[in-house]
C-alpha cells in the first residue's frame, strides 16, 4: 500500500494492566520505569502526555469497563456487564427475557477460592467442562457455553430470573473464603432471590460433578468450581463509526471481552491464530495483523492481555518480561514499519494491576500520544511518574479517543 495512505490513520498500544506502583525492589521505580521501553519513550518524546481516568466510581474495576471507557463509551450510558459483552463476542443472541453471566471455571480448596483461573486450564479441558455442564444440567432455564479458557459463559433464560445481583469478581477474591464471596440480591424483588437461590444451587450441585469429571483427573490445579459473575442484558451502543464521524476501527485480540465490545461498537474483530491472551501469545502474529488491518481501518486498537495476567500472578520477573515483549515484539515492529507514514501513536493500559495489591485500581493510566495534529510537550519517557506532567492533562470521557482521532 501507498505510504501515503496511512496519514491520519491510528494505532493504539493497549497494554492491559501495565500500571502499577513504585517498588522498593525496584528502588522505587514502576516495572514500567525499570524496563528499558525506547519506543514507548518515542511516542510520550516525539507527542503530548497526559492521564486518563478508565475506571470511574461506580462501575466494575473489570477490564470490559476499562476498554470500554478508553474507545469512548460512557458505562453510565452504555455498560451492559460483562456477560452479555462476551456473550455478544461470541455470537450468542440473547433473547430479551435473558441474563448472560460470566461463568469463570475456578479451584476451590479447603473453601478458600485458591485460583480464579483454575491455573489457565487449557481449552480442551475447559469446553469438555462446559459441554459437560450443558449435558449434565442445562436446560429451559440455564444454558452453559465454552469460551476460551476459564473465562466461559452461562446464561439465564426467563423472566422470572433479575441482573439486580451482587457478586465478587473472582481474580479480585484470590484467597478468600467462598463463604463470604456468595452472590446477593440487591433489591427485594422476588426475582432477585431466585436467581440468587437457583445459581447457588447450580453452583453446589456442579461441584462435585466438576471434582469427579475425567478432565479434572490428574489436574493439580482441577477446575472444580463454576463462579458466575458480572450478569447484565442484551448491549446496545452506537456503533464506532456512527460515533465518530464515520472512522472506522478493527480490534486485535486474544480475549472474547474486548472482542465482545468491538462487535457491540460495530468495530471489526481479528482474530490472530496462538492469541493466547497469556506471555506465550504470537506477538508477531498479532503486529503483522496490525499493518495489513490498518491498510482499510483509520483505528487499529491493538489489545495485549499478557501483562494482565502476569500482574495478577504478582510476579515482577514475569510482568517485566511481558513489558519487554510488548515493546520489542508489538510496538517497536508496528512502528517501525511505519516510521515516515503520519500514523497517530498512543499507548496506554486500561487499568492498572499493582503487582502488590494484584487487583485492577481506579488510579487513571498514563498516556502518551504522538502524531502530525499533536503539538509535542516537554515528556520524554512514558511511565506513571512522567505522564502526568504531560500537557494533555487527565482526560476522562471520550476526549482521549477524540484526541487519537483528530476530533473535536
Ligand atoms: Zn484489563
């Protein structure tokens, strides 16, 4: 393609739970600040610096919320909950009478949630659990469906079942008792207390089907538990284009949830073949997606969840590791590859996950953006310390999205 054909077009860098804090280990630097990031730098060096505020009071520290807010969706207007984003990732239709949950398959040991993730059980294991599921106990009224991971999916069929339930999200609940992580009704609506009756029920009955199931044989970390969460009804958002003055966006990806909310933003979804969503994950598959899906896109939201997952295991070799592979492996080959092109930059997590806390913050993410409308500033580093001396401020809303795009 013409060089010349990409001038205006975008790629953002969303590195999922990059943030953190400094450490002492570190002397007191962020695992940002302690990997050595050129391109990143190049981008706050070359463009404007600023914060941005993904996670307002009030909605879910979840990372569907966090993607939402950086494309410009209000969660006060828009957020549906994570069960019907992914369900809508997965091309589940949900009716109008339908709950679609999250339905994480975790370890549970001694009574204490131990893994959220069931130690990533592998996808073999975790559809035959959810097929199993379906076999064993779905019918008119609940639904099991595999997804990738432990991440899977259960849905609520009916109206005598309500979305009005409290619950714990589970990689926040690592190491407590499952005793005080139980769903709640949040209204006396007698639909509440059924749904919260019927899941628990589900919920005890499925255990030792899950503990006796083959898969589970052999597995030092056996998913024998199924955890439903962050329920809600069928989305609807205003497409991406419609929103904004007829731009078009592809999103890459590994994980069903930011997939889920690029189909609900009408964005086109690309699927890289050994998207793992962990450190393992075909990088240079997912850059070379970038450049071809940029040749027909003006937005590229380039989605990276391995330094997530690293963050939430609390260990800074593994989560300065997956630093390094982004910059190396995902930013630097994108960039370089259009150097000269007037492609806008940004780069930015959805949330920080401080390697001590192990829990996605509300503490707004550093940004830097760089591109010809973009008047530079005196930053020349990309980390939490640097970015907000930047002169693009805490932004908040769309107006980093607006800004990536050249919109008022
Ligand atoms: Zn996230």
């Amino acid at each position: 393609m013409d060089r010349s054909a990409y001038k205006g077009k975008a790629v953002i860098f969303l590195a999922d739970g990059m943030a953190d804090e400094p450490l002492a280990e570190l002397g007191n630097r962020t695992p940002l600040e302690a990997v050595d990031t050129p391109w990143m730098d190049r981008i706050a060096k070359r463009g404007a610096s600023g914060t941005f505020l993904s996670l307002p009071d009030g909605f879910p520290t979840s990372s569907d919320a966090a993607n939402m807010s950086v494309l410009g969706y209000s969660l006060a207007q828009f957020y549906p909950g994570r069960g019907p984003i992914e369900a809508t990732a997965q091309g589940i239709e949900l009716g109008k009478d339908d709950i679609a949950w999250r339905c994480n398959l975790i370890y549970e040991k001694d009574g204490i949630l131990k893994d959220y993730s069931a130690g990533h059980v592998p996808n073999e294991v975790s559809s035959g659990l959810m097929k199993a599921l379906q076999e064993r106990f779905g019918n008119d009224k609940v639904s099991f469906y595999p997804g990738v991971s432990y991440r899977n999916l259960l849905v609520l069929h009916g109206k005598e079942f309500s979305a009005n339930i409290d619950y714990a999200k589970p990689d926040s609940s690592q190491d407590e008792p499952v005793s005080e992580l139980g769903l709640k009704a949040l209204d006396n609506t007698p639909e509440a207390a059924h749904t919260v009756a019927f899941l628990n029920k589900i919920m005890a009955e499925s255990a030792p089907f899950l503990e006796g199931h083959p898969l589970n044989r052999g597995r030092e970390v056996p998913a024998n538990r199924i955890w439903p969460w962050s329920p809600g009804r069928r989305p609807s958002f205003p497409s991406f284009s419609e929103k904004y003055g007829g731009k078009t966006g592809a999103v890459i990806s590994a994980v069903d949830v930011i997939f889920g909310i690029a189909r609900c933003a009408g964005m086109d979804m690309i699927r890289v073949p050994g998207a793992t969503g962990f450190i393992d994950t075909n990088y240079e598959g997912k850059a070379q997606a970038a450049l071809k899906a940029l040749e027909d896109h003006d937005l590229v939201y380039l989605h990276v969840e391995a330094i997530d997952e690293c963050s939430h295991l609390g260990d800074l070799k593994l989560k300065m590791r997956a630093i390094s592979e982004f910059e190396n492996r995902i930013v630097a080959p994108v960039m370089s590859a259009l150097e000269g092109c007037g492609v806008t930059f940004a780069i930015l997590p959805d949330h920080p996950v401080p390697l001590h806390q192990r829990k996605h913050t509300r503490t707004p993410v550093p940004v830097a953006i760089c591109g010809d409308h973009i008047v530079p500033d005196s930053v020349c580093v990309y980390s939490e310390t640097e970015a907000p001396k930047g002169s693009l401020g805490q932004m908040k809303g769309d107006e980093f999205i607006r800004k990536v795009l050249n919109l008022k």
